[in-house]
C-alpha cells in the first residue's frame, strides 16, 4: 500500500498527457500577459483594506517593512516554483509539481488543499467585491432590496445577488478562452493600477513627517489566551510576539500576507502559455517584483497621511484622503477597488478549474472533468460546476471568519513546492531546466521555515478547520481516487491482460 501512496507520474507522462487531443488546452499566453495575470491578482483586498489593519494593531509606519517581509517569503517560494514551471510546464501548480517529486498521496493533498484556498478565496474575494458596489451605490442614492444584497439581518435571510452574478459572468468569460481572459485582465489591471498609482502620488503631497514618529511604536505584550482564536503558537508555547516592536513586524507580515496570495497562480497557466519554460518564471517573479513596490509605497503614503492609531481598519486609504479634506477620493478608491477585486476573483477562479481539470485528467477526480471544448480549448466543465457553487457560496456567505483558511492553504503549498525542488533535484538530476532556483537546498529550506512561522502565526481555529478539510480529502482519496488514477489503472493492466 505504501508504494502506492507514493507512486509518482514523471514529467515526461504529464507532458505527454498535455498532449492528447481531447485534454489538450490551447497555448495563446505570453509572459506579459501572465505578469498581468499575476499583478491582477495580487492587488486586491490587501491593498485597500490590510494597511490599515496591520498598522494600527502591529506594526504602525514600519508596516512597509511588514510589507517587504511578507514579499520576501513570497519571493523565496516564487524562486522554487518558477523551477518547477519551467521544467513541468503543466496545469495544477503545486499539484502538478508534487506528484511527480512526491508521489501520489501527497499530490491529492496539495490538490485539495488547493481546490479549498482557491474556491474559498474566489467566493470572500466575490463578497468583498459586491461591499464595494454597495458603497457605490449607496452614494448615488441607489440601493438594493436587503434580501438581494445579503445584508438581510431583520429576517435571517439575505442573498448576496451582486457576489453570485459576479462569479457566473466570469465563468463564462473563462470558458469563452483564455486570450478574452486576458484582454479582459488587461484593461482592468490598467485601470486598477492607475488608480493605485494616483493615490500614490497624491497621497505623497499630504503627508506630514510627524506621523511617522515613533516609526516601529514601543513593543507591548500579547494578552494571555488558550482560545481558539489565538495563534497557534501561543497555544503550542504559551507565548507570541509581541504587538508592535521589531516583532510586531512580522506579526503584521502574518496579517498582509494575503495581500500577496495569487502570484502561484499564474504557475496553473503554464500549460497554456507559449513558451512557458522561458515566460512563467519571467511571469512569476515580475508580477510579485510590481506588486510588492506598489505595498510598500502606499503603506509609506497612507502612514504619512493620517497617524497610524487613527487609521480606519475597513477603508483605510479612503479615509485617510477624507481626513486631509478630500473626500472625493474615496469614490475614487472605492472604484479601483472594485475593479481590482474583479480581477482577482477571475483569476482565482482561473486557478481552481485548471487544478481541478489537472486533478480529472490523473483519474483522481472523475475522468468527466478532464475534457476540454471543442471549440475554446477550455476545461468548461469543471470551470461551469466551480462558477455555480462558488456562486451559490458567495450569495449566501459571508465567510468572513474563514479567510484564514485562504492564508494557510497557500503556506501550505509552499512547503510543499520548496520541499519538491529539493527531492526533485536529487532525484532527477538529468533534466532540463530552463529556470533553476539559486542557492539549492539553502534557499528552499528558508523558504518552508519563513511559511511556517507565517503559518504558526495563524489562529489555532483555522488549522481546525483545515485539518477538517484535509479528512474529508482523505476520505475521497481512500474511497475513489486511489484506484481510478491512471497511474492505478496502468498497474492493473499487466494483470489484467491474457
């Protein structure tokens, strides 16, 4: 049994099963369009929202440094999985990478730890989204009926229409193909870039020395708890890091991490890029180089502009523009942050049908799964199922109390793709890289610590929740994928035959 958990595909198969017709997804991407990809998916809520949050309750102005930290671990894993995209140029990322370095078990792990971030993070994205539209509307004096925006308080019903249309109208651009995806992300990264730009360089003439004094405030201890919302490692050591401080820092790098999650998806678009061993590490690093400058000058702006114990934790940027006098400016950001959230919630749901589709095409999702349009070249069914239920999802949930879970899903596969350039590398020697990581095994080894210290900083009750969601995975491995993979199903052959 044990050398069946661990059965591996070579590279050579999963390149080859790109290849058959029924499967094969159409090449059109370049590496300017998945560093748009990866900008479009990167700024989004964290942005907007997480500045304000990390800087009033962690770190204060030095939160650009959090910022940086954050970008540095993203960085390190960035490093492992432009190898492993260059040299598997396939669809699934991690997935893909992890099951032919460690096997068959480990790989349906990363899948559905993957299938979970992604969707999870497609439908808080979708719900984040339509709060925005609602600020909009609610300023143009239009506004939905409660039961339709999913704020229905008075009579515990509510559905979130704007968050459910959302997700079905970017479905169908998704299956129309992935080059309209493209242009489509393209004009919006431009306008949400823009904007970002703009509060950039206006917010600059508003700010005032003074507010960046104390820049890391005086270090203050972390209230004793053993709830389940306090982080792991408090429960685990009876300690953690202080609030502010130098170590208030890298607390606030725990926080703004999610700003980051996304450049690994444009790792899922190999498979569908020209010439992926050159572009998807061009397009993997250069997004995550763009969007970490893009942090840390805005942390720099919006800390200058309003001291950082008053910032706001919900709209930190606009509101920092309202207390300097110009209100104005927040219809502004509202709007690029709706239009940065959509890019986000497409991309991700980009990321989780092409995981989902590489996982069918192994046999351990249902093989049903694994076709793609005749027409588009696009894997529509998995993307038309994932489109409805993270629809449905997004219209009935807030799932505010679940976003860690998108934090932890994405950590996770860090370690996992880090640990595999190490196996793969000794294992596989003889093949060709077109990108290798630097520095190996030292640089991947920082890599799996920086992720797990992020991921010790997280509550104890979203590693719960995970390894609830990672049960019920082992259930449907045991049950299902386990023998109809088609790694299964060619050792079953020989026997089989006269």
């Amino acid at each position: 049994m044990g050398s069946t958990l661990f059965r591996t595909k070579n590279v050579e198969q999963s390149i080859k099963d790109t290849e058959e017709p029924e499967h094969a997804l159409k090449k059109s991407l370049s590496a300017l369009d998945l560093t748009v990809f990866g900008v479009g998916v990167i700024i989004g809520t964290g942005i907007f929202v997480l500045t304000g949050t990390a800087a009033k309750n962690n770190a204060g102005p030095a939160v650009a440094l959090s910022f940086a930290v954050a970008g540095v671990v993203c960085g390190l894993a960035a490093l492992c999985y432009a190898e492993f995209a260059s040299t598997v140029p396939v669809a699934g990322s991690a997935y893909t990478f992890s099951y032919a370095s460690l096997g068959e078990f480990p790989a349906w792990i990363i899948g559905w730890d993957l299938v979970l971030e992604l969707a999870l993070g497609t439908a808080v994205v979708a719900v984040g989204w339509s709060g925005y539209i609602h600020s909009l509307l609610d300023n143009a004096g239009w506004r939905l009926p409660a039961y339709l925006s999913g704020r229905d308080g008075a009579h515990g019903f509510g559905f979130d229409i704007l968050a459910a249309a959302l997700v079905l109208v970017l479905t169908a651009i998704l299956v129309v193909g992935m080059k309209l995806s493209a242009r489509v992300t393209s004009v919006v990264v431009a306008i949400k870039v823009a904007v970002v730009l703009v509060v950039i360089v206006a917010g600059a003439f508003f700010v005032h020395s003074g507010n960046y004094s104390p820049f890391v405030p005086a270090k203050e201890p972390v209230p004793a708890g053993g709830n389940l919302k306090a982080p792991l490692i408090q429960l685990m050591f009876g300690w953690a890091p202080s609030n502010f401080g130098v170590m208030g820092i890298f607390t606030a790098a725990s926080v703004v991490f999610f700003a980051f999650i996304g450049f690994d998806v444009v790792a899922t678009a190999a498979e569908e890029t020209r010439h992926p061993q050159r572009d998807v590490p061009r397009g993997i690093i250069g997004s995550l180089i763009i969007c970490t400058a893009l942090y840390v000058a805005v942390a720099i702006v919006v800390t200058g502009m309003q001291k950082y114990s008053d910032l706001s934790v919900d709209a930190p940027l606009a509101d920092a523009f309202k207390a300097t006098g110009h209100p104005w400016f927040a219809g502004l950001i509202s709007f690029g942050a709706a239009v940065g959230l959509t890019t986000v919630c497409m991309i991700l749901l980009l990321g989780q049908s092409r995981v989902f589709f590489a996982m069918s095409r192994d046999g351990l999702l249902p093989r049903f799964f694994s076709h793609t349009h005749p027409r588009f070249r696009t894997p529509y069914r998995p993307t038309i199922l994932l489109g409805v239920v993270i629809a449905i999802v997004a219209g009935f949930t807030s799932l505010s109390e679940l976003a860690e879970l998108v934090n932890i899903g994405t950590l996770f596969a860090f370690v996992v793709v880090s640990i595999s350039v190490i196996i793969l590398r000794n294992t596989r020697p003889d093949l060709e890289r077109s990108f290798r990581t630097p520095w190996v095994p030292v640089l991947p080894i920082l890599s799996v610590l920086a992720s797990l210290w992020l991921m010790l900083n997280l509550p104890a009750e979203t590693w719960l929740r995970f390894a609830i969601w990672m049960i019920i995975g082992f259930v449907v491995y045991f049950l299902y994928g386990r023998s109809h993979s088609r790694l299964a199903q060619a050792e079953r052959a020989p026997a089989d035959a006269p």
